[in-house]
C-alpha cells in the first residue's frame, strides 16, 4: 500500500474494503438472533432461566479471553489468514447452534461463534491500518456503522424467519455471511500472499509493567467500571428483553424483536455523536449524567408502567449505553502517553467485559428465583447508580499519569 497522500478508497483495495465491511456484518449477528425466537427453540432445546442466563453472559466472557489471546495467532501467521480462520470458526459456531438438540451443544456452538467473532474484533482495526492509512477515519466509521446494522437486524427478522422456515434455520442462516466475508480475504492470500504480521504491524499490547502501575490510577477504576456499566446493561437486555416484554406488557415475539432491534439501533446515533461531542465539551460529566438518566427513566418505566408507551422505555434504556463509546473516547483523553492509552485500555476493556458477563447470567438467577422481573430490573438499576460514583471521578479532567505519579510520590 502506499504510503503518501490519500487515494481513491478503491483503488488496488476494492478486496480489502469488501472484506472489512462482510466482517464487520458478522461481529454481532449472533448476539441478537437468538434471544427474540426462545420459545421456538424451547420446543426442542430446554431453556430455562440460568441456561438463558449463562448464554447471555457468553458474548462478553468470549470477548474479554479471547480478545486477549487473539494477539498472539499474528505472531505465526498474517492478518489475513487468521481473520479467515476467525470466519471459518465463525461458520462453524453458527451450523453448530442451527444442529443443535441439547442445550450443552447450543451452549458450545454459541461459544465457538463468539469466540471467533471475538478474534474479528481485535483484527479489524490494524487490518483498516494496513490497508487503509490514509483513510483510518473514514473506514472505522463505515465498519462501525456496519457493526451497529448487524446488530439490530437479526432480532427485526428473527421470528418470522422462525415462523416460516423454523428456528435452526433462523438461527444458521447467519452462517452465509462467514462465507461470504472469507471470499475477499482467500483472494487476497491466494494474489498478494501477505505475511505474518511485521514488527511495526503488530496487533499493540498493553506493556505487564505499565498494566501493573495502571491499577493504582483511580480514574483507570471509574473508566472501567462505567464500561462494566455499559456491559452488564447492553447484554442483559440483548439476552433478556423479548422475554422482559413479553412476560410484562405482553408484546408479541414479532414485536418483542422489534423493540430488541429499536434497542440495537439507539447504539447507531451514540456511536456517531458521542466521540465527536466528548472532544469539544468541557464537561463530559453532563454526557455521563445522561447515558445514566436514560437507563433509569426506561427501567423504571418497564417496571412501574411497562404496557404504556413500551417503545420509549425500550428507546430510553437503548440510549443509556451511549457511555459505550463515550468510554472509549476516555481512554485517550485520560492519558498522554500512547503507552498508557493501550495500558488503559487493557485494563478498563478487560475488567469491563469480565463484570458485564455477570449480568445475564444474575438477570437470569433472580428472575428464576423470584419469577417476576421487578427484581431483576431494580439489580440493573443498582448497577446503573455505580455509574454515577464512577462518573463523578471520571468526569475529572486528571490525567492517568498524574494519578500514578502522586502515587509514587506518596
């Protein structure tokens, strides 16, 4: 690729565009396509709460270990090969839930396609890196905005693709897109034979001494568990909010994976927005404040009056993970080093994801045990007001080094 000036976005790169965008497509189709058909699969797979709970809580758990582990595949073979492995898993994790008839095999298909899917993640920005250096910008922002179609779609289709041609297939029909992405990616392999990722292409990894320090930085603390915020929230509704509105305001399945996808496609907006907004204003506290007003308000909505006006409860609490995006803009803005940027967030990534698997899996527990979902729902609240402590620190304009240089001083 060459290394002055910018070109035509499709010049010598059409494969490498098509490529990013196929896979962008199949990062989150699977996090949304079951939750809205349940009852469909109930008929041939048990599903009670914990089980429904702990598949919930596989997408974050996946990302977070296999997030970190994806590094070192680069270190034995090129981006390109191991994005298409990444796919072929992918593929396979999807055909193994669309087969299966016990609840550990859709468990383990479920874990295979997150898993693969976890390693996209990871790839996706240094392969836009590579191919794109003079288009960084203008590439993470078509990817993202792919990412965020192919989470809200699948839940919007879901049940009548269930209705018509069964669960299994609506569930596995996903499987097309893996194949389709691998296509761009085996050409490129087969024409350009890329190598194994280079020194200076190497997928960053926060330094052990530097993660160690980062523990001791109290805005490092807040950044994370806001981000777990963020987590816990997103992927308990992602596992639980068909079954949430239908149980309590008795929405239809078809219009159950509606509002899922309503809920989806609030992340579009704040993914565009938020960024651009937390570089200009003096206060991000007021966007925090906010992210956290809009879960509350559509939480207690569900609870105190969920059969009016469901759509905007469901509208609300899909805008409240705008602290997503407004985490990830922090971590720069928090540090003013580049080391400490990817220390940062390894730190607040990693711990984030990990606590957020917990929320599916105790959404699941208390709905079991108290078989209503007021409780479950007043948990999530609990985790929402953690977020206005931690946001109070954040909001702080403290760097990250500064914090661990008083450290050492003391």
């Amino acid at each position: 690729m060459p290394d002055s000036g910018p070109m035509p976005l499709w010049r010598g790169r059409a494969l490498a565009v098509l490529g990013i965008l196929l896979v962008a497509v199949n990062l989150r189709s699977a996090v949304t396509a079951l939750s809205p058909i349940v009852s469909e699969i109930r008929v041939d797979v048990p599903l009670g709460s914990v089980a429904l709970g702990i598949l919930g809580m596989l997408p974050p758990v996946c990302f977070a270990v296999f997030g970190i582990v994806a590094p070192l595949f680069t270190r034995k073979a090129s981006l390109e090969a191991v994005m298409t492995i990444a796919l072929v898993v992918i593929l396979a994790g999807h055909l193994m839930r669309a087969a299966a008839g016990s609840l550990p095999m859709l468990i383990i298909g479920s874990g295979v396609t997150f898993a693969g899917m976890a390693v996209g993640n990871v790839l996706l920005p240094p392969l836009v890196k590579r191919y794109f250096p003079d288009r960084v910008g203008l590439m993470t922002s078509l990817y993202a905005t792919v990412l965020a179609v192919s989470t809200l779609v699948p839940p919007l289709i879901a049940v009548p693709v269930a209705d018509s041609l069964g669960w299994r297939f609506s569930v596995g029909m996903w499987a097309v897109f893996s194949v389709l992405a691998a296509i761009p990616w085996l050409a490129i392999l087969v024409v350009h034979k890329p190598r194994h990722t280079q020194a200076g292409e190497s997928i960053e990894e926060a330094d052990a001494a530097e993660l160690k320090r980062i523990w001791h930085a109290p805005t490092a603390w807040a950044l994370a568990i806001l981000f777990a915020v963020s987590s816990v929230n997103a992927y308990a509704m992602f596992a639980w909010l068909p079954e949430i509105l239908h149980d309590t305001a008795g929405v239809h399945p078809a219009g159950a994976g509606a509002l899922l996808s309503l809920y989806a496609a609030m992340g579009m907006p704040a993914g565009l927005l938020i960024p651009v907004l937390a570089t200009r204003m003096k206060n991000i506290g007021i966007l925090i404040y906010v992210g956290i007003g809009c879960f509350l308000a559509g939480y207690l909505g569900l609870i105190l009056v969920p059969m009016v006006g469901t759509w905007f409860w469901v509208l609300l609490a899909g805008s409240g993970p705008l602290v997503f995006p407004l985490c990830l803009v922090l971590i720069n803005l928090r540090t003013r080093t580049h080391h400490s940027a990817v220390a940062l967030s390894g730190f607040v990534q990693g711990l984030g994801y990990t606590l957020g698997a917990v929320g599916p899996l105790l959404v699941g527990v208390l709905h079991e045990v108290t078989g209503g979902w007021m409780w479950p729902l007043v948990f999530l609240i609990a985790t929402v007001l953690a977020g206005v402590f931690a946001g109070a620190v954040v909001a702080r304009p403290r760097m990250v080094e500064d914090q661990l240089a008083q450290g050492a001083v003391r």
